[in-house]
C-alpha cells in the first residue's frame, strides 16, 4: 500500500461512525491529513506514532489525571499526529479545558465521541477508504 495516501480529518468526518461526534477544539486544523488510524491508550504517545495517524482512545490512560492528558496531547501534537478522537464514558466524562487549549493553539483536532463506538469498525472502515483511495 502506498503510505502516502491520506484522507483529511474533514473527510474522515464524514463516515457514518463519526455521526454522534463533536469537534471540541483544533477546528482550524480539520485540513490535517490522515495516513493511518490507530488506537491509542498508553500514557504516552510518540514511541507510538509516526505521523499523521488520527488516534482514537478511551483515555483510560489518563483517567483523573490532567497532566498525564496534557502530556498525551502534547505529544501527539509534537508528533505530527493528525488529530485525536476520545471516546466519552465510562472512563473520561469531560474535557480539561487546558487539554482544549492546547489544542486550539495547536490548530490540533480533538473530537469526542458522545455515544460509544466500536473502535474496530472505524479502523476497518478508515483503511478500507484509504486503500480504495489508493
């Protein structure tokens, strides 16, 4: 497959998975290119990333700690990646506003699944996208 394929996150946006969404922040950014989606629930994510992935997570890694979450994002902001989708419930009920902040600044993408999702069926919708781009 070639890897230099991608989608935007607007696009991405599009598919019937991300109907109960909402862009929280990083709207300026919704341009940024998508090469892979991945999920993402360790504390800390640039050994995990290479660019341009559009992370999805529980953010049970974070749970009830902020600056663990604002690390997260940071990184993932540092390393090139296109956005991050967090699913609401059962482990992360809201936002922390500095985590909005930061990507706002960062014209980064953060948008929250309101209902849960099956992260298996985005994935393998995504890929199939991109590989139908191709």
């Amino acid at each position: 497959m070639n890897f230099e394929v991608k989608l935007s996150v607007q696009e991405i946006l599009k598919s019937k998975h991300f109907g109960h969404t909402k862009v929280i922040a990083g709207n300026t950014g919704l341009h940024r290119l998508v090469r892979w989606v991945h999920i993402l629930e360790a504390t800390a994510a640039s050994n995990f990333l290479n660019g341009n992935e559009l992370i999805l997570s529980t953010g049970i890694g974070w749970k009830g700690n902020k600056d663990s979450f604002v690390s997260f994002v940071q990184e993932s902001i540092d390393s090139n990646a296109a956005g991050l989708c967090i699913e609401l419930e059962p482990f992360i009920s809201e936002i922390p506003h500095e985590v909005i902040e930061l990507a706002d600044a960062n014209d980064f993408p953060l948008i929250v699944f309101q209902k849960q999702v099956r992260f298996i069926d985005i994935t393998q919708e995504i890929h199939s996208l991109l590989i139908k781009k191709h």
